[in-house]
C-alpha cells in the first residue's frame, strides 16, 4: 500500500502510530535558496535547524527501536558547514531528538578514476561550478541514523563482488559467497532524461537507486512500513514499489509533485508489467 499525502510531514506524522515505521530515507529541503515553489527555502540558521529538530524528533517517535533512518544532505560550496551542523543537533543537542549516528555514507554523484593503465575514465553526471574559488562539489552525505546505534545490517546484501575472487576462499567470513561489503562511498549517478521540465520537475531529487540501495542495506525482508516525510515528487515511493514493501507513507506540502509522483507510479506499474511479459 502506496500512501501519498499533501500535509505538513510534522502534522502529518502526528497522526501515525508510536514505533510503526521500520525505514526512514529522506532529503529535507537543505536551507540554501533553492527554489521548490511552496516551501520557501530562505530561513536564518538556528531556525532550520530547530525546525529540524522538531519534525526529526516526531519521527524518532514513529521509529521502532530497530528502525533505520538515512538523513541525505547536501551542501552549498561557500556554506559547507550545514550537514555537520545539522548532524551534531540531532545527535549531540539535549534539546533535541537523540539519534546516534550509525554510518556516514558519501553519495557520489560523478567521480573520475584512474586506471592502472593511466586512462581516466570519468563516469556519472557532472555539474560544472563557475568559481574562482571553489572546486565542483560531486557528492552529498547520507546520514545513517538509529535510536540505539546498534542496528544490524545487510551489508553484503547492499555489496559488490570481489574483484580478486581468490579473497572468497581467503576470508572466513565470506561463507563462500562472492560478495562483500560495499563500504560507505556509492557511486550512484542520476537516471539519464529527456526533459527536466517533463521528467524530474523538482529542483532537489534523489536517484530512486539509491533509496533502493538503503532498503537493501536495512533489509528488505525487514522493511514492512517505509517513510518519507519529504517525498517530493516520489523516489522513494517508485523505490517502495519496485522492491515491494509492503507500506509506504510519503508527505509534502506541495500538491504539484505529488501529482507528478502519482503519474510516475502509474507509469512505473506499466513498465514493470512489460517488463515480466
């Protein structure tokens, strides 16, 4: 069951039950002028972050005690300070929420590597930055957050293969299975588009890989009711779908995307029923 409200998530989140919710993956608006229609995204420091701090610590209470919550943040080059700001309020303010914060994962956008051939070979969708100053910005954070810290993961679920195949035989731990620990850098880039205006009409999305990647990591066989208090114009929920969790609840503010996020899951249903013919 797919749920897509238009309410205020603080408001909305009010009305869900106490320890409901297995799964957390959002992306709040990150308080750096960005333009979302509705939401207004201009507010002084202190009152972002207490603003924060309120519907995170709502959602805390939906949260059950082995519940994960993944924070994305990101960053405006020439105010780089907002995710550890905004990090240390929920986990060190005895005024706020207190989440422990379990892994910091690196979301990397676009990445250039090196061969062993010394080829560079650049991958991802890289956004040019015009400045003298700062270099261009190819990642955000994603902040794995639990109310104990002691949450268990899938780890291997959420791997990749060994690309020296004799570490399977060489570690232990393995069970002979060809499959280790991502680790916490994902190279995840955007889904390739035709029409921003048509395809992804929001300013800030994330790939619906990488929430999928997050419910892998979380298990998915332990995801029975997954949240998104900011769910824009619905990756999480296409992610919810296609891994099919059994629940999903999704708020936002702005009734425009969420009809772009409805459209997308009907069209999501008409490409995975072709996809099994």
């Amino acid at each position: 069951m797919i749920e897509l409200i238009h309410s205020d998530c603080l408001a909305g989140m009010q009305k869900l039950q106490e320890g409901c919710i297995d799964l957390v993956v959002t992306s709040p608006p990150y308080n750096i002028g960005i333009d979302y229609g509705t939401y207004d995204d201009h507010s002084d420091r202190p009152s972002f972050i207490h603003w924060c701090q309120e519907w995170a610590s709502e959602l805390r209470r939906v949260m059950s005690e082995q519940a994960s919550f993944f924070l994305n943040v990101g960053a405006a080059p020439s105010d780089p300070l907002l995710p550890h700001q905004l990090i240390l309020a929920l986990t060190q303010d005895p005024s706020g929420p207190q989440f422990i914060l379990q892994n910091t994962f690196h979301w990397i956008k676009s990445i250039s590597v090196e061969t062993k051939k010394g080829e560079t070979i650049s991958a991802g969708h890289f956004k040019p930055l015009n400045s003298k100053r700062y270099v261009n910005d190819c990642h955000e954070y994603l902040f794995h957050l639990t109310r104990s810290g002691e949450v268990p993961l899938q780890r291997r679920a959420a791997g990749v293969e060994y690309a020296d195949k004799s570490n399977i035989t060489r570690w232990g731990h393995t069970g002979g299975e060809d499959k280790r620990c991502r680790g916490n850098n994902w190279f995840i880039p955007y889904d390739t588009i035709q029409s921003r205006k048509k395809e992804r009409p929001h300013p800030a999305t994330f790939p619906i890989a990488l929430v999928e990647q997050c419910i892998r990591l979380h298990g998915q066989n332990d995801t029975q009711h997954l949240l998104d208090p900011f769910a824009g114009i619905g990756s999480s929920a296409l992610a919810a779908q296609r891994m099919q969790i059994p629940r999903y609840t999704g708020f936002d503010i702005d009734e425009d995307y969420l009809a772009t996020a409805r459209e997308r899951l009907s069209i999501d249903e008409v490409q995975a029923s072709q996809q099994l013919l």
